[in-house]
C-alpha cells in the first residue's frame, strides 16, 4: 500500500472498521444456525408431535433470528408460531421451558459444536483487518453473542480488535439488541470516535438495519451466501461476497466521510430538541429522496412501505412534495389525496381544500419552450447516444446518465447554444441531467414560503418546516429555511450544502418520516 493511500484516510475522515464476528469474520453462523435448528426443531417435534411439527427454515432463522440477542430470537421465533413461554431467568438451565431455557440449550449445542469442531475463520476478513490496522484505523468487533469472547480467543485473532461489544457488554450496559444501533454507538465510543468516522461490515439483516439506524458513514453488507437484494434493501450501502471485494482506500468512498453536516441519526437528542412542543410542516423532493435514483425517470415508483409512512404522516401534519417533476405526474405516482404537489420546481402547486397556484409568467413562455424542445430534440435526443429529453410543463429536462462520458461536453455545448437565442430562460443542474426553465425568480425554496404563506403557517413560533432533498436544486429551499426550519440533505452532491443535518438513502428518510410520526402522536 502506497503512502498517498495510507494519507486518504486521514483526508477522507476514516478512523474505524467496526466488524461483526459471525459471519464476517469467522465462520460460525453456520454454527449458530445448526445450533438453532437442532433446538427448535426437537422443542417443535416434542411439543407438536412427530408428524405434525413444522421444522425451523431458513426464512424462519433470517427473519426472526439471525443477528438478534439470544432470548429475542427465541421470542421472535415463537410468536411467530403463535407459542407463548414465560421469559424465566438468564440462570435457567437448558431442560427448562421458558425463553431463557431454549435459548440456553441453544447456547449448549453451540458450544459442543465449538468443541468438537473448532473456530475456522474467514482468511479475506482476518488479512484485511491486519492491512487496516497497519495504516492506523481501529477496529472493533461486535456480536450480540455471549460467546464472542471466547471464539475469538479460540480462533487466536483476539489482538485484531481495540475494542469488542458483544452480548456480555450489552448485558452490563443495558444496550438494547440489533435492529436497534446500541452496540454499534457503544463500540464507536469505547474507540472515541463518532459513527460517521467509521465503516461497518454485516451480513445479518437486523444488523445493517443497525448501523443504518446509527448513522454511520458506510455500511458494508457481507452476503457470503447471498441475501444481496435483502441487505441492500435494509440499509447496505454495498453488499460484498468476501472483503476482498472493497478497497476503503478507493476515492469513491470519499463523500461519505467528508459530508460537513451531521446525521439526523447521530444527533437524535438534538433534534427532538428542536422539535419539543413545535408541530413540523414537511416537504420533501421525489426523485432521490422518496425513490431511489433510477436510470429511467419512469422506473421511480414508491414503494408500498414509503407510501403508507407518508399517509400516515400526513394525516397528522402538512406534507408537501416539491420536484422537478411535472405536478401531474408526481401526483399520479404517489397517488395520495391528502398531500400537497408543487410540480416544476414549484411552478404549480395543488393541494387539499383547493389549494392551487400557477406562476403567470411561466405560462407566457411556454410557447417558447415548446421550440427549444424540439430544437434540442433534433441535436442532442437524436444524435447523442443515451441522452434523453424529457419534457416538463415548464421545464425540459436533459437526462445524460446512460450517455458516454465523453459526449457530455458535446451536450452542454448544444444547450448554451441554444439558450443564446433566447436570453428569458436559464439552465440548472441535477444529478446527471441538466435543466432548462424560465429564467423567473423562481424555485424550490419560493414554492416553499408561497405555501407556508397561504397555509398560515409563517412566522408562527409553533411550526417547524423541515425540507428533504437531494439535488441541487433542493439547495434553493435549504436556504430559505436557513434561519426558520431545518434543511437536511439526503446522500451527497458536489456543491457545498446549507442542509442542517443529513440522511444517507431512501431507507433513511423512510426511518426518519417514521420518528416524525412518533413524534406527532405525542402532541
């Protein structure tokens, strides 16, 4: 490894690798799982009978489970099959039948596959922990295993680690249990650092719902059996068959670390702070924000989890969504009667209880951007391989994220060309696509006051805008609300952002609309 790599790090703002052990760095999930299996199986058989028991699946063991502390996958396996135990006592021994009973047996079936077997680790995981810990990251190793101790020291790779939260710590400290990020926030404070310093490696899916949950910089899903789409949709930002795969040295992982605002998520006392008492008025873009960025504009479809979160949000304060998007085709997309749209970057809004404005004079140019569509049609959509020109009311938009690198110059050549002609309309910038509008004082952040305004909502000391975006564009409303409501900006873009706060994905703002609505239900 090059000096210029070892630096990165400390440019970057990377100063930890916090790893999960089952899994990631040794191979004794498989053994946690046989284990399992063995346990609830002849609990069910014995309980059910020979014929008629349902043996554990390998959906059973992920869904209720894998990555859980021990007694909550007991309770979670078993109320899934409609059996109510008493909880017991941590002491009880393994023949009792209670949730501590069938979890110590568990624990007793593991250790004797241990004993017999062995700890074998993964060679990929321990020779890069050794390669990170030369070039000066920490390392922690977390498990909600009471065992990870004693594995660890078996398997000889106890000197890897600065630090290890495990079941035993959680126990102490009275750490709640994956999903929840406790033991991932401990293991960043015992290294003194804060979440978004560090990477985290995890293969269960109530783990990387954790270090989501935590606000740490970058999460690594390790899916040595599979489980990509699972791990990605639960808060992976990569999934990775080994830790070959990943090079933490790579610029690319550069915004993650460098990011000047702090997690929502790693500042949650601070921002119901700021909420206390107050009654929050959000808005939030479409495209980035409530869908993941998708190669074509129609693919962006809510999902079914994100479009119950913003129902129910909305049946408990105003909710707005201001995009680029033409306001009908936003509206067609979410399908919810109880919001507000401001489509055009605010250029149309409609809303409940007749709530609708139209800028007058945009619609005087829209004979003039009917032309420039069809002029950019013929030079750029035409002849421009993956380039796309999609046509807005009061805006045309010019997708070039399928189109060759080197053509992209040639593209904005057309558009500045275009523009000399007519001088009433400006460009503005995006994510992989370039916008052309009237030049008009007007955007996302003035679509915002017009609807604080006319709802009654400005300059009233009880109400909290907050605006979620992504883009650039999203910058324009982040200033507005500079000194009267929280801006917070979802991913990362080129520009330095006025965002307060930060989420990473959609996954995030789902999570994050979930505690609004917590907190609305106590007003």
């Amino acid at each position: 490894m090059t000096q210029l790599k070892e630096n990165r790090l400390k440019i970057y703002g990377m100063e930890a690798v916090i790893l999960d052990l089952d899994g990631v760095i040794t191979q004794t999930a498989r053994v946690h799982k046989e284990a399992w299996k063995k346990m609830f199986d002849e609990y069910l058989q014995r309980i059910q009978g020979n014929d008629s028991y349902e043996a554990l699946t390998d959906n059973d063991y992920l869904e209720y489970i894998d990555g859980k502390p021990r007694y909550e996958g007991v309770k979670s396996f078993l109320a899934s099959r409609d059996i109510s135990l008493p909880f017991g006592d941590p002491e009880d021994p393994p023949d009792k039948e209670s949730i501590c009973g069938l979890g110590n047996r568990k624990n007793e079936y593991f250790r004797q596959i241990i004993k017999k077997d062995g700890v074998a680790v993964y060679e990929d995981a321990v020779s890069r922990i050794r390669l990170w810990r030369e070039h000066g990251l920490k390392t922690a190793v977390v498990s909600s295993s009471k065992n990870c101790k004693h594995i660890i020291e078996s398997a000889g790779i106890s000197d890897l680690f600065d630090i290890r939260v495990d079941g035993i710590v959680r126990e102490e400290k009275n750490l709640k249990g994956k999903p929840s990020p406790d033991i991932f926030v401990e293991a960043a404070k015992g290294l003194d650092i804060y979440p978004g310093q560090a990477v985290v490696f995890e293969d269960a899916i109530a783990g990387v719902q954790a270090a989501d949950k935590g606000g740490f910089a970058f999460v690594v899903g390790v899916g040595r059996t599979g489980k990509k789409t699972d791990l990605l949709h639960n808060g992976a930002d990569i999934v990775v068959r080994d830790l070959e795969e990943i090079d933490l040295f790579d610029h690319s992982l550069k915004p993650y670390f460098t990011q000047n605002v702090p997690s929502v998520f790693s500042e949650q006392s601070k921002f119901h702070n700021i909420l206390n008492n107050n009654t929050p008025v959000v808005f939030l873009d479409y495209d980035g924000t409530l869908t993941p960025i998708v190669s074509q504009p129609e693919d962006a479809v809510l999902s079914d989890e994100m479009s119950e979160t913003l129902d129910e949000l909305a049946d408990l304060c105003t909710v707005a969504i201001i995009t680029g998007r033409d306001m009908d085709n936003v509206k067609e997309l979410v399908k919810l009667d109880n919001l507000i749209y401001a489509g055009s970057h605010g250029f149309r809004i409609s809303g409940p209880d007749g709530l609708y404005q139209e800028n007058q004079q945009a619609m005087k140019l829209l004979a003039k951007l009917d032309s420039i569509e069809k002029v950019l049609q013929e030079r750029i959509g035409k002849k421009i391989s993956g380039a796309r020109i999609e046509r807005k009311r009061y805006a045309i938009a010019v997708h070039y994220r399928n189109t060759d690198e080197k053509d992209i110059p040639a593209i904005r050549d057309h558009i500045d060309e275009v523009l000399k002609k007519h001088t009433d309309f400006k460009t503005g910038g995006g994510k992989k696509i370039i916008e052309v509008k009237p030049g008009i004082d007007w955007h996302k952040g003035r679509a915002v006051e017009w609807i604080l305004d006319t709802l009654g909502y400005a300059g009233k000391e009880n109400i909290i805008p907050i605006y979620i975006g992504d883009d650039l564009t999203d910058e324009d409303a982040f200033d507005t609300l500079a000194d009267k409501g929280i801006g917070i900006l979802v991913g990362f873009h080129e520009e330095t952002t006025s965002a307060r706060y930060s989420l990473k994905n959609v996954l995030q703002v789902k999570n994050f609309l979930r505690m609004i609505i917590s907190h609305c239900q106590t007003l």
